[in-house]
C-alpha cells in the first residue's frame, strides 16, 4: 500500500521516489500544497475505492499519515 502511495506521490511531487519515505512530509519535504494534497487524495480514492472526508484531510502532514488514513478507510468498508 505504502509503495501504492508513493507512486500517486511522483505525480506531485518534485522529489525523487527514491527519496520519499513514509516520514516525508508532504508540505516541507516533497513540496505540496493545499491543491496538490486535494489531488493527491482524489487520487488516492480513485486507486483504492474509497471515500475521504473532508475533515480527514485536514490532520495529514505525512506519507505514512496518508497510509493510515487509507488503512482505516478500508476497514471501514468492510
């Protein structure tokens, strides 16, 4: 999953996958802003068939934050 979102990340990101980590931050390290985390999520929905709210999004600073936002998501659905 980890890999998954590193590889919707290249598409926004000026930064190296190589580079990315699941402690990089989105904003500081791989350069996003708040338009670039709205797209990355949309896509992020669209690779995993799910929905994420609004309110969701506002605590994501991480990669790894993405993963476990994506993980309960999941569970969710089940």
């Amino acid at each position: 999953m980890l890999e998954k979102i590193i590889n919707i990340l290249k598409n926004h990101s000026e930064t190296s996958v190589n580079e990315i980590t699941k402690d990089s931050l989105l904003i500081a390290d791989l350069g996003l802003n708040s338009i670039s985390v709205l797209d990355l999520i949309c896509e992020v929905e669209e690779e995993f068939s799910i929905e994420i709210s609004d309110r969701s999004i506002i605590g994501l600073t991480t990669v790894e934050d993405v993963q476990k936002l994506v993980e309960k998501c999941l569970e969710d659905n089940q």
